[in-house]
C-alpha cells in the first residue's frame, strides 16, 4: 500500500521551502522593523484554555488529543460511576450531587485534557497572563506557527497551516492600530502582492448587537457576518435563525448587511443604524481616527 499523509494536510518540496521561507523572512524583516519581537508558544494548550474561546462552531474544529495510558478503561469506569449513582458520591476525591453530576464533559474530561492550538491569539493571551510579571508593556510580539483546524479538507483550506500575528497588549492607543494597518501594507508592498486591508471594530459588532436586541449572540452574529461573502445573506439569515436570533431582531440587522457603499458611506449609515449605542458610536469614531490618520500620513509622504 503506498504510503500517505492526513487529509487537509501537505508535504512540501525544497521550491516550495524556498519560496515559503522568502515570504515568512520578509514578514518577520517587517515585524522587526516596527519593533515586534518573537515568541513561540507550545503545539498544544490545555483544553480548558481553548474551550469557549471561539464560539460553538470553533470548540467542535478543535483536535482534542487523547490522555496518554489506559484512558479507555478509565473513562468506562467513570462512565459506570455516573450511570449507577443514586444519591451523593466521591469522584477523584470531589463531590458531586446528583443533579449535576451527568454531565457529557465528564466522559470528555476523563479521555482528553489537551488539545492542538486553533489559532494564535489564545495562546498568546495565556501566555501573557502567565508571564506578566517577566514582560514589559505595552509589549509588542509576533508570532509565525503552525495551527490546527479539524474542519472539511476543500480546496483552499487545510487541517494544518501557518498563521503569522502581529499584536500589541498593554496600550489603548489608536496609534498601534494605525501602525498595524501601516505594517500589513508594508509587508505586502514588499512582496508585490496587491491586496485590500478590511478593517473591523469589535464596539462597533457590540453595538450592532446591542440595537437588535441580541447582546449575548455577540459571538454568534459575528462569526456569520465574517461569512458574508462566502454564503451570501441568505446563509448568514440562516445560520443566525439557527443559532437563536429572533425574527424580528433578523429584521433590523437587514440593512445592514445589505449595505452597499464607499467607506465615508457605509460610516455615515453605520451613525444613523448604532445612534442609540454609545459603545457602538465610539467604535465609528476609532474607525474614523485611524482613516483620517493614515490619510495624513498618506499625503506627507507623497509631498
């Protein structure tokens, strides 16, 4: 039988090192420049610290790894545990009362306790906060390692590919923003690549969520907004339907989907649509502060 490699997953070839290696130097070159230094994080993460992170959809793409030993027979004897309870019982020197005590993360807990990072983002977060008495801030980091998605292997996407991050903690300064977008620019420029930067803005997500009533699906309304151009506005009002968001709530994030315009546009309707959000508002004028500043900085640099 010839041999083979997972699905969503590729060998490559020295041209293709090659290649790769000139594109992660120039990001790394650009990183440097602006004062980003590198760090590197564990292939795995405690589960718990992945878990709840990414929303409903993220936690099932996560590759949980399995306990090392015998973890079969241990999760069936803590399954005969749970089944055969009748009142109060000891579990790993805990316990438990009977009304919570039937819970499917249980068996979970008892086969797996680690799994491969989703991302770099959450890590990097951990590793701040184990770390912060060591770092300086704002700290500025960046960061080019592999990842691990448990999705459908289709054309474009992959079970394990680069992600390569840049971010500041430690400072709420626009100027970083400003900077960031500046970089992203510099790095393609660098490597001839045209490309258009779309920005986003989490008060602005918070205070679209807020005017149709759906604050606590925050995660939900932003994971399908993300996919507007992939399945249309169609999918998106389904996928919402389906996480819980009511009709009527439906109804009043239809303008804004539907929207179609320049950037001066699409903030002027996004004042009319979020004026009963103050941190809605306040997301448009960060928007509007790193638009107005990348225009000065345009100008001085053509004159």
């Amino acid at each position: 039988m010839k041999p083979s490699i997972p699905k969503g997953t590729r060998d490559f070839s020295p041209i293709e090192m090659v290649r790769r290696n000139f594109i992660f130097d120039t990001i790394k070159q650009v990183f440097q420049l602006y004062g980003y230094l590198p760090i590197e994080t564990p292939a795995m993460e405690n589960l718990e610290t992945l878990l709840g992170k990414y929303g409903e959809e993220g936690d099932r793409l996560i590759f949980k790894i399995l306990n090392s030993g015998d973890f079969l027979s241990n999760a069936r004897a803590r399954k005969h545990v749970l089944k055969n309870l009748t009142n109060i019982d000891l579990i790993q020197g805990e316990y438990y009362p009977l009304n919570n005590i039937v819970q499917p993360n249980e068996i979970a807990n008892a086969i797996t306790e680690k799994a491969l990072r989703y991302d770099l983002t959450v890590p990097f977060a951990r590793y701040v906060v184990q770390h912060q008495n060591e770092i300086t801030f704002p700290f500025k980091r960046y960061q080019i390692q592999p990842v691990w998605r448990a999705d459908r292997p289709q054309k474009g996407r992959y079970r394990e590919f680069y992600q390569c991050d840049a971010d500041v903690i430690g400072s709420n300064s626009l100027v970083n923003e400003v900077e960031l977008i500046q970089l992203i620019d510099d790095v393609f420029t660098r490597l001839d690549l045209p490309v258009v930067i779309k920005i986003n803005n989490r008060k602005i997500l918070s205070g679209i969520a807020e005017v149709i009533g759906e604050v606590d699906k925050i995660i939900d309304i932003t994971v399908a907004i993300d996919k507007l151009d992939k399945i249309g506005v169609d999918g998106v009002n389904k996928e919402l339907s389906e996480k819980g968001v009511g009709e009527e709530s439906l109804k009043k994030l239809q303008p804004l989907i539907n929207f179609k315009g320049t950037t001066s546009e699409k903030l002027n309707f996004l004042k009319i649509l979020l004026a009963n959000s103050n941190i809605g508002l306040i997301g448009i004028e960060e928007v509007e502060y790193i638009f107005k500043t990348l225009s000065q900085i345009s100008n001085l640099k053509s004159n």
